[in-house]
C-alpha cells in the first residue's frame, strides 16, 4: 500500500474557541418563574351512606403546590377512596380516639423533663447482686368458679371478692434461690402472663398478678437489688394502669359519640363510671397497705372518668398512706412512684410534691434506728452503701419537684438541709436536681455545706462530684472560681481508693480546662498520673482517663499550647491497651484536623503528632477492616497536608522522608506522600500492587515534577510508564469482578498523549523519543483479536502529531519550554513528525483492509469513519493524497451498507458549514465529492 504523506492543518485556537461559544439569547419567561407556586383545580367527593343523604361533588382552587404522586392520581388517593365508602361517623370516632390516645401517651411536661425511661437503664445496671432471691408465683384456684350464666349481680360481686381473698389466704407458691437473671425472667413472665390474662377477659387474675407483684415491694431480704426490683415491679404497674385505663376509655365511645381530647367526667356514660369505680372499689378491699396504694396509684389516672377533682384528692390521701409504711426505703421508693405518677397525671400539682418531700425529710431519722441498723447488720451492709440505695428515688422526687421551680425553692431547699445537719445524701441530691446555673452561683455556699456533712454516711468527695458537674454546665462568680477549685482539689487529691479519685477529677479536669491557664492543667494532670500510676491503677480507668483526654482537647485548641503542657504527653502513657491507645490518638488527630487552620512547622507540635500517628499506623495488621484503614490513613494525611517548611524544601523533603518511613503500611498514605514529594515517588511507586493505579501514579507524578521544572524527574516517571505498558494483563480485578483491561489502558494512554505534548524532548535522546518508545510498546503488545483499541490509539496519536506541529500549543506549562518553543517550527522537526504520521496511517490502514471479511464489515464502517473524521479534525485537506484518502475512507464508510445514515448526513452538513468559513473554500470541493448512498 502507498504510503500517505500527513500535512497537520494550521490551527488558531483563538479563534476556534471563539467560533465555539454559544451565541447568548434572551428569553421571555413571562409571567412564569420556576418558584411559583402553581395553581391546581382538586376535585373532592364525598359520599355520605346515612339514610335521606345524597353523593355531592364539589370544586376549589388553591395556591397550593400540589404532591407529584397525588397528581398522578388526578387528584384521587385510592385509599381515600375507601375510607370514604366506610361510616363516616365511625371513622371519625376512630380518628378521634386515635388522637386522643396519643395525646393520653404523651407526657403533659417539656423535652426538657428528663423521663423516668432514661434512668431504668441505668439503675437496673447500678444495683445489682450475687445473692440469692426468692419469688411468690400465683397459683391458680378452682374456687368460685361454678358461678352459673344466670347469677345475680350481687352474686358475681361476691365471687369476685372471694377470689380475691382466695389470693391472700395462701393461693401463692414461693420460688427460692434464683439468681439476679432468673428472679428478672420471672418478673418478665408475670409481667407477659398479665397481658395474657387481660387480653382472655380474665380481669380478676389480671388484678391478682398485680397485686402479687406489689407485695414483691415490701421484701428487703436482698437490700442491695431493691432499687432495680423497684423499676422491674413498676413497670408491670405501668402496664395494668395503661390497661385498665384504655379499657375504660373504650367504654366511653359508641359508634355515634367519643370523648374530645380534654374531656369533662360529665361526657362520660354511666356504664363507663360504674366500671371505674368498680376497679376502685376492688382495690381498697385490698387488705395489705403496700399493695393497695401501689395498685391504686397505678390507675390514678382513671380518676378522670369520675370527678375533675379526683386526682387532686387522691394524690394527698395517697401521700398520707405512705406514713403507714414502716421501712424508710420502701417508703421512699413509694414516694418516688406516686410522684412519677402525679408527674403524668398533673404535674401542676405541685402540692402533693413538695409534701411527699418533706414527708421524707420528717422520717429520714429512721435509717438510724434499731430496726434499720439490724437489718444492715444482717446483710452485711455498711451504712454508705445502703445510703446510696436512696439515691435513685430522692433524685427522682427532687427532680420532679425542681422542674421548672423558682429560684428560691432552691433556697428553701438549702435551709432544711442545715436544719438536718448538712445531711450529705439528701444534699447531693438537691445538686443534681436543680438547674445547674442555680448551683454555681452558689456554689462557695454548697462548699460550705459539704465542708460541715458528717463524711461517715455519706462521702464527701461524691459530693465534690455533684457539684463539679453543675460547674461544667454553668460558671460560677469570676471571683469565686480559684477558691472553688482549691476547696474542690484538696479534697480530690487526698482519696486514696483510685476509683473513687479518678472519677471525681474527671468531673473537675472539666472545669479546670474551661476557667484556667495551661498551668492549673498541667498540675491537675500531673496528680491524676501521681494517683493512678502505682500498681497500674490506671488499667481499671481507660474509660475515665479517655474522657479527661477529650476534656482537655476540647478546651485547649491550640496545639503548640497543647503539646507544652509538660505532662500531657506523659499522661498518654497510661494508655498501654493498644485500642483504646488507638482511639485516643484518633480523638487528638481528628481535633487537630477541625481546629488547625494553618500549616505549622513548629517541632514541638510535629514531633508530638508523628509520634501519634505512628501509634495508629503500628496497630495496623492482617485482620485490620479496611474501613478502619481508611480512617487512619485519611487522618494521618489530614497531618501531612498541614505541614510546611515553606521554602526550605530540604526540610520538607526530610520530613516527607522520615513520614514515608513511619506509614507504610497504609497505601492511601503512601499515596499522600507520593504527591507530596517527587524525589520519592519513583521508589514507592512499585511496591502498590495494583498495575493501572503504578500506571496512573507514574503519569500524575511526571506532571508534578513537570509542573516543578524537575524535568529529568519527570522523564524517569514517564519511561517507567512506557516501560510498565507492556505488563498490563488481559484481565484485571474491577469491584472483585474480573473484567478486560483494555478500555482502561485506552483511558491512561490517550491522558498519557495529552500530556507528552507540553514534555519537551531531552536533548541526549533524539526527537520525540517517549512518543517512539510508546508507539513501539504499543505496536509489539498483544491486543485482543476482535478489538480495535489498537487503531484508536493510533488514530490519538495522529492527534497528538497534528498538535506538536503547531507554531504554539493549545497548552503549556508554567516555566517550562515546550517542544513548540525549543524547536520553533524547525523544518527537521516537522519532518520527523510526518514520518510517524506515516507510519502511524499505514498501520491503521493496513487493520482496515484486515476487516474486510463479511463478520468485520461493520467494524471497518466504524473505523473507516472515526479515521475520517480525524483526517476531518486534524488534516490539511488541500492536500490532494489527503484529500483523496478522506474521499475513500468516507465510502468505505458507506460501501457495505453499515453506516448510520444520519450521521453521514449530519457530517455532510457540518463539512458544508465549515467551508463558508474563512480559507475554508477547499471544503465545498470536498463536499461534492462525498455522496451518501442510501440503503437498498
């Protein structure tokens, strides 16, 4: 075959750029703008099935933007639909219900009340107990139950009582010596066999588990677990009050009538109040004091149904039972409940709390006596671990009483402290219960308090706790903040149990960190590693030391201050299991990612951090999840990219050096550097394993270098590159699917093409030598037989060629001579480059006469085309080979009956408009001698 000289049209980019932008137009939108609300016609119907009504269809317009899924429905939601065929007077009564029961669910106090669910967790995990427990079991009788259908009513009543007598006269079966997790198992199951029994109409046996469950209250045999045994019977009287209530409320409704949301006792029938009060009238049967007030104030909400007064009688004669009970734990726990309750029912009774309070205050004195002390003695319990069983309900009750109080109830709280004699349980309470800026405005008189509490029932260093932690929460008076920590310190600093010291100074490094200098920190710090260094005391407080850690970072933002702090970095010590030593250099490196905002040279700060980073790199191994990788390597990066030594690349090449070094193992990292730093990349670029990412690093790194007039460097990239082609296997690993390789080596060598443009030629290696060495590796790899990538790659280069030809090139790189600018335009230039454009079409035309077998056809009509057009693009066809290589290409395009007719027509017409452009008289030639033959 003839060979075919190239002769590259001359381009002015310029000037092309310009002929490509589109023309600007403007447009009337009129009275339409996107953010417009439109305008819809809905058409609703209604259907009434009451007798004497008729169906009526009524029309409105509305401004509304209307739902894209309704108006796909014209406007008709099937459901409705259906909805509308019931009785609408018993959907409504249904909706009515429906809300009125959410509404009933819902708590009548703020978000801002803290619910009773929050703290069940964590008592239930608080008080706990290896000792032994025993439960009473309701065994079913055979008595009453020969009552016939026709009995009178007085009859039933009578049965009813018998049964419930039945249940105090011994129908019960103690279990002994089951252990924390089966006494909780068994309470699951009364609690199951509950719902069971109401929901078979069994309502007495119902009422008979209940009760049962409310006598567990009075047991303290296993004093330990009564605050968790608290939680686990009250939340089986939850669900009988919640039962008994809805039951009633069901009464209250027919299919004409239901209750508004805040009915009166007036709109509830007869049959709905004879049913509530029969529930009240059984319970005071109830002999036993503790089981009847704690069934009663489950359903104290019922008393709705009968009087708009009721609850607000109930709650003090409730309150007045509780003086009947003898043991002053249970009393209080009883107290806890019927404020939890009060809370639900009618938090504005305030009344019933602040008597149920003082109530508390009044036989406190109990724990005291003999009866108490015994009992203590008995189970081995010592009097500050049997105090902090109150905890949970005294909490309880002053929070309830603190919620949205006054200011003064908090003075008035203070002053019966004193009265008490300071006493430390109930004083720690009251700190936790009031808003926490009540607290620190007073907080040298809450010192002042602790100070005179007897240290014997109650530890004062808890309540140090308490009140750091109102401290961390509001600030106290500037004037008082140094005396405070020093009353607070000398306190903390004596505890010799490490648990108790480490817990309280966890609180106070808190407040230290917000009002103080790094002095004041650095002297807490040290004493938390004084107390919990001996016997590795802080093994037992990783939890603890992490949370101080957090502390300090959060407050002390600025590094270069941070890493000063002489004993910070000794404190990070302590953390010798790896994982959490992990996680605590992942919260330091996370907040210097957030919070540095400049890039920092500063040793001190470099020094520390590489020292962290290196510990997450180390923890790194086989079974490492690749999630956890990436986090590590993306913040060890966040490190790298705020580091600079501005100009003094020595410096930054030493520091990337060392960095390489330290990290890796985690490749996202050695990529990082390999940005970073040019010098190095060469080296580390073949140990990754994947083939197209060495491929792609070698190119991007070559542009790096280029872009930083390291030329010889960016040489080295691009010959390893060339150099790697050929090692491309056929298939590679895609999203762990095997998938050919083909389209991503045609990818990265047509970005390999458009940068070999700006690469200047080094003068010891001859004209266009990388663009020769890539042609030959291009030529001897081994492509697949039905692939075509080959010639496309060729046709790129003829792009390329065509490109290098120009006077000046389409781009450039700062500070760098291109080959435009080395050889300006010398003619031995050019002629080397027509010679590879020689070259290069004779390859791609000898693969176009290979596809001249019938199953190939198409493929030569695609190719015939795409070379067209590059001659097209590229070519100057006042060449009359050119010319003519064009014309035959075209209809070999055609010849076979495989080219898209519409795309031969279009490129007609735009040769058509190119040769009304100026010096472009040559195209209309062209254009008569490319007919279009039509299909046959």
């Amino acid at each position: 075959m003839a060979a075919f000289p190239w002769h590259a049209r001359s381009r002015n980019y310029a000037s092309e750029s310009e002929l490509c932008k589109l023309e600007s137009v403007p447009l009337d939108f009129g009275d339409y703008h996107p953010l417009k609300p439109i305008t819809v016609t809905e058409s609703k119907t209604k259907k009434m099935n009451r007798k004497g009504s008729t169906s009526s269809t009524s029309s409105s317009s509305s401004s509304t933007v209307m739902d894209p899924l309704s108006s796909v429905l014209d406007g008709t939601d099937p459901l409705s639909l259906f909805a509308a065929a019931a009785d609408p007077v018993t959907t409504a009564t249904m909706d009515s219900t429906r809300k009125k029961r959410d509404k009933d669910d819902s708590s009548a106090v703020g978000s801002d009340f803290e619910p009773w669910s929050s703290k069940r967790g964590e008592i239930l995990a608080r008080y706990t107990t290896t000792e032994k427990l025993s439960i009473n079991l309701y065994m079913a009788s055979e008595k009453g139950k020969a009552t016939t259908t026709g009995s009178a009513v007085s009859e039933k009543v009578r049965t009813r009582l018998e049964e419930l007598d039945d249940l105090e006269e011994g129908s019960q079966k103690e279990i002994l010596n089951l252990t924390q997790q089966d006494y909780m198992n068994r309470i699951e199951e009364l609690n199951q066999s509950l719902k069971d029994a109401w929901s078979s109409d069994q309502k007495v046996k119902a009422l008979k588990i209940v009760i049962q469950c409310s006598k567990l209250l009075s047991d303290t045999k296993v004093i330990r677990f009564y605050p968790s045994k608290f939680v686990l019977i009250t939340d089986i009287l939850d669900t009988f009050g919640k039962l008994v209530y809805e039951r009633i409320l069901s009464m209250c409704m027919d299919s004409r009538v239901s209750l508004a949301d805040n009915f009166s006792p007036e709109s509830v029938n007869d049959t709905a109040k004879e049913t509530c009060l029969n529930w009240f009238f059984k319970i005071a049967s109830i002999r036993e004091l503790i089981p009847r007030f704690y069934v009663e104030a489950a359903i104290l909400k019922c008393n709705k149904f009968l009087s708009k007064t009721g609850i607000s009688e109930c709650l003090p004669r409730l309150t007045s039972m509780i003086r009947g009970i003898g043991d002053p734990l249970v009393a209080v726990y009883a107290r806890a409940y019927l404020c939890r309750v009060g809370m639900e029912v009618a938090p504005q009774l305030k009344e019933s709390l602040n008597k149920n309070f003082f109530d508390f205050l009044l036989t406190f004195k109990q724990i005291h006596e003999d009866t108490v002390q015994n009992q203590l003695v008995e189970q081995c319990v010592e009097i500050p671990l049997y105090l902090t069983l109150y905890s949970p309900a005294i909490d309880w009750i002053l929070q309830c009483i603190a919620y949205r109080a006054p200011e003064v109830l908090l003075t008035e709280m203070m002053e019966r402290c004193k009265k008490l004699g300071n006493n430390a349980l109930l004083l720690n309470s009251v700190m936790s219960a009031f808003r926490a800026e009540f607290i620190a405005t007073r907080s040298m008189d809450f010192i002042g308090m602790i100070k005179e509490c007897d240290e014997s029932g109650f530890p004062k260093h808890l309540l140090f706790r308490s009140l750091g932690l109102n401290l961390a929460l509001a600030d106290p008076p500037e004037n008082d903040r140094h005396q405070i920590l020093n009353e607070a310190w000398k306190v903390i600093t004596k505890l010799k149990n490490p648990q108790d010291y480490i817990n309280c100074a966890e609180v106070w490094v808190e407040y230290t960190c917000r009002h103080f200098t790094k002095r004041e920190v650095n002297t807490v710090l040290a004493d938390v590693i004084k107390h919990m260094t001996p016997d590795r005391a802080f093994e037992e407080a990783y939890p603890q030391l992490q949370s101080i850690i957090q502390k300090v970072i959060t407050y002390i933002n600025d590094f270069s201050l941070l890493f000063s702090v002489e004993k910070f970095l000794p404190f990070l010590d302590m953390f010798q299991k790896e994982s959490v030593r992990v996680e605590v250099c992942k919260c330091i490196m996370e907040s210097f990612i957030k919070h540095q905002q400049e890039a920092t040279k500063d040793p001190v700060i470099l020094n520390a951090l590489l020292h962290i980073c290196k510990t997450m790199h180390d923890s790194v191994n086989a079974l490492t999840l690749e999630d956890e990788k990436r986090m590590l390597a993306a913040l060890i990066n966040g490190f790298i990219k705020m580091v600079s030594f501005g100009r003094d690349f020595e410096q930054q090449l030493s520091f990337y050096v060392e960095a390489r070094s330290m990290f890796c193992n985690l490749e996202p990292v050695l990529i990082q550097l390999i940005h970073a730093c040019v010098a190095f990349c060469f080296i580390t670029i073949p140990s990754l394993s994947s083939i197209f990412t060495r491929l792609n690093l070698y190119l991007h790194s070559g542009q790096v270098a280029l872009a930083n007039q390291c030329l010889s460097q960016a040489d080295a990239f691009f010959k390893a590159a060339v150099s790697l082609v050929p090692e491309v296997p056929k298939m590679i690993s895609v999203d762990g699917k095997m998938r050919p390789s083909d389209a991503f080596l045609l990818e990265f060598l047509c970005n390999f093409f458009s940068t070999l443009l700006v690469v200047p030629d080094h003068p010891e290696q001859g004209v266009l030598f990388l663009v020769r060495g890539l042609l030959n590796v291009i030529q001897d790899y081994t492509w697949e037989d039905n692939s075509d990538d080959k010639v496309r790659i060729y046709t790129n280069v003829l792009h390329l060629l065509s490109a290098m030809t120009q006077e000046a090139y389409i781009y450039r790189v700062d500070k760098v001579d291109s080959n435009d600018a080395l050889y300006g335009g010398d003619s031995k230039f050019l002629a080397e480059i027509n010679k590879l454009c020689e070259t290069v079409i004779a390859q791609i035309l000898d693969h176009l006469k290979t596809l001249g077998k019938e199953e190939t056809l198409k493929r030569q009509s695609q190719l015939a085309l795409y070379f067209f057009n590059t001659i097209l693009a590229h070519g100057d066809l006042r060449n009359n080979k050119l010319n003519q290589l064009a014309v035959n290409l075209w209809n070999l395009a055609q010849k076979h009956g495989f080219a898209d007719t519409k795309t031969m027509v279009k490129t007609l017409e735009y040769i058509k408009r190119r040769s009304k452009q100026p010096e472009m008289g040559h195209f209309t030639d062209l254009a008569l001698r490319l007919p279009l033959q039509s299909r046959t």
